[in-house]
C-alpha cells in the first residue's frame, strides 16, 4: 500500500512538473480586440481600425527587461461577433499591423480574396515580420485592422480579431 501512494504521489509530481517546465518553456499569450463595420463603409475601399494592445502592456508593461524573448505571432482569426449568425461575406481582405512607440509597423497576418460565408476564419501568418520582441516589449502597443469590403453591409458588423502571441524564456 505504501508502496502504490509513493509511486502517485511522485507520478503526479512528475506530471505537474511537466507542466510546469511546458509553461516555462513556451509561453503563449493572446490578444483580443473588436472591429466595428458600419454601413456607411463603402465598398472597394481599404479602411483602419487601430487599437492600445492593454493586456499586452499588462504582461510586459514597455519593460524591455521582460525575461522572454523570440515572440512570435503563433494564431490569428477573426470572426463575427455581432449580428448573430452573421459571416464573412462581405469581406474581401483584412491586414493585421502592429506597433508600439519606437517601432514601426509590421504586418503580421492578412488573408486576400476572402470568399467564405462562415462566422470565421484563421489568417495566414507573415513569417517575414521575423521575432517581435522590441514591439512588444515597448510602450503604446497598438494593432492596426485593415480591411476591405466586396460591397457595403447592411448593417453594422463587429468582428473579433484574436491573436495568440507565443515566446521562450531569456535562459
């Protein structure tokens, strides 16, 4: 009986610690932010929605001495959040920007030619925008949605653009 309670008791400390050291490794943080599309907006027309990255700041607070490095976009999807049941098809193309005071922008996911009537979509990640770390690290984080519309909505869309940020830790 002693026996089979020392063997979980270090099975379960073996686990958590895995767990452990998986969360140390490899740190995931996301992102969240609604784009309002009002009917006004025409057609055929690139249009910005730039908003403050708040929890990004929470987490790193412009501190570049945050012990994290080779951040990297890891997800980006955006959906519709309101009207219910609504979808993408009156999108033809979303750009995903960010920056912060000191840097400048850099895209980082977009999706071209989009033709779905699904409630939401992953966009392709730009692996070119290379390790984000001086952007995340700063002041004034801000992420910047450009999209365009294949024709005007008939009435206001707000879409949720979410983004998953991943990182290591500085050994």
């Amino acid at each position: 009986m002693k026996n089979i309670l020392a063997t979980a008791i270090i099975a379960s400390t073996v686990l958590v610690s895995c767990g452990t050291v998986q969360s140390i490794v490899q740190n995931t943080f996301p992102y969240t932010t609604n784009v309002l599309i009002s009917t006004g907006v025409p057609a055929d027309k690139e249009v910005a929605s730039t908003s403050t990255a708040t929890n990004v700041q929470t987490w790193f607070g412009g501190n570049n001495n945050a012990q994290i490095k080779d951040v990297r976009l890891s997800d980006a999807k955006i959906s519709v959040a309101s009207p219910v049941g609504g979808n993408l098809s009156a999108l033809k193309s979303v750009k995903i920007y960010i920056s912060s005071d000191g840097t400048g922008e850099k895209l980082v996911a977009s999706r071209s030619d989009i033709s779905t009537s699904a409630s939401s979509i992953n966009l392709d990640l730009n692996n070119d925008a290379g390790f984000l770390d001086s952007v995340v690290k700063s002041s004034g984080v801000t992420v910047k949605t450009v999209y365009q519309l294949k024709n005007q909505t008939i009435s206001d869309m707000n879409l949720k653009v979410a983004l998953n940020f991943s990182s290591v830790p500085v050994r």
